[in-house]
C-alpha cells in the first residue's frame, strides 16, 4: 500500500517550522527532506525518521523499524506525530547531525 497526499501534506505542515521541508514521490512512496537532507521516509502512511545519536538520545525509548522490506532501521515515529514542536525538534536535531548531500555531475553527452 503505497501512501496518500494528504499524509504527506500533515507530516510536511507538522515539521514546517525545522527547515526547508519538501517531499518526493519515490516508488509509490516518500521521502522527506530537511534543507536538503532525507531526513525521514513515508512509507504506508507511517513516519521513519533516519537514526542519529542525538535523535536516540532525544527521543528516549526508540521503536525501530524498516521503512520497507529490506531496508535497515529507522526510528518508527506514531504517537509524538501529533506534537508539532516535539517532531520539528527530532526533525532539526536529525538534519543536523546528517552530512551534507552529495552533488552528483551531469554526465555529458556523448554525442
């Protein structure tokens, strides 16, 4: 089951206020960016927001789980959803600790 728009846009409004938030449709699912950075995915309507230390430290007692079949752990986010200013800190505190995304070069042609 792949996730709805509207999940998305309430996930994406409840961490407006940590960054520049955008989202992409990838494979019938989402990923959620920080300044840049994929901080979280959506997968079936579901929040996986990328492990850190500090994100550990923050949240306490972490539920862990693959976003998708195969996929290594991220900290499964259900109930503190609902508490804009408590996920906007877990989101800086993530993009934070994050790197910076790698800038790939276009290939050229060869024409």
């Amino acid at each position: 089951m792949s996730s709805d728009q509207g999940f998305i846009e309430f996930v994406t409004d409840q961490i407006e206020s940590a960054g520049t938030i955008t989202s992409k449709k990838m494979f019938g699912e989402y990923a959620v960016y920080c300044d840049g950075k994929v901080v979280a995915l959506v997968c079936d309507n579901k929040l996986f927001v990328k492990p850190t230390e500090s994100g550990r430290k923050f949240i306490g007692v972490v539920t862990e789980a693959p976003a998708y079949p195969g996929a290594k752990p991220a900290f499964l986010i259900e109930d503190q959803l609902d508490d804009r200013e408590w996920i906007s800190n877990l989101i800086k505190i993530t993009c934070s600790e994050l790197p910076e995304p790698v800038i790939r070069k276009k290939k050229k042609d060869r024409g």
